[in-house]
C-alpha cells in the first residue's frame, strides 16, 4: 500500500503543472437522460411506470432517455417532484451536458482554426 501512495505522490497532479481545472475538456458528455435512467433502474422502476408516474408521455419519456430530447423547466419540475429530486438538479444536468458538447466541439475545431490561422498568415 505504501508503495501505491508513494507512486501518487511523484506524480504532477494538474495544479502542480498549472492547468486550470475549469480548462479541462472531457472527451464525453452525460446526458441528462442517462443520469435518469440510472435513477430509475436504482429504484427498480420501469420506463412505463414512470411515464405515468410524472405524467410525462411514454414516448417523450423513452426520446429523453435516449438522448434524443432534452430536459426543459416543465420537464424538471415533473420528473423532480416524481423522484423527489430537485428540477434544478435535472435543469444544471442539461445545461452542463450543453456546455460540455459546445467544449467538445470547440476542442475539436481548435486544430482546423490553427490551420486556417497558419495558412492566413503566410499570406
């Protein structure tokens, strides 16, 4: 175990090299969907139970899960006070699954923009 701790602390953590935390892009973004899913398979309810449950449609619902559909304030408020979780937390977990696919992309259009940039400068 010492040996284990030891090796943790030889290694440069991201503070020690200065990153800045908030600069850091995941490579995959949550969404809000599967976050529910989870939720319900943890509390052994099924998709239809509760459709009915939140009197959200059925197949809303399943586009939701998927992925396909996001989570808006009514959507919040019906599936919060279904699980007795607050719609803000449903609400932050779309926007933060926005914001990382927006870094994501930004990420990967960072390489093409040096390029662009290079080839405007040679000019």
């Amino acid at each position: 175990m010492s040996n284990y701790i030891n090796r943790l602390k030889k290694k440069d953590s991201y503070l020690e090299k200065g990153v800045n935390i908030n600069d850091v892009v995941p490579s995959y973004a949550m969404h809000p969907g599967e976050e529910l899913l989870d939720e319900l398979k943890a509390r052994s309810i099924s998709q239809k139970d509760f459709a009915e449950l939140s009197s959200i449609h059925p197949s809303q619902l399943n586009e939701i899960i998927k992925g396909k559909r996001g989570i808006n304030a009514d959507i919040a408020l019906q599936i919060g006070t279904a699980l007795n979780i607050p719609a803000e937390f449903w609400l932050r977990s779309q926007m933060y699954y926005e914001l990382t696919l927006a870094k994501i992309r930004a990420k990967e259009a960072q390489p093409a923009l040096k390029k662009s940039s290079k080839k405007l400068s040679k000019a």
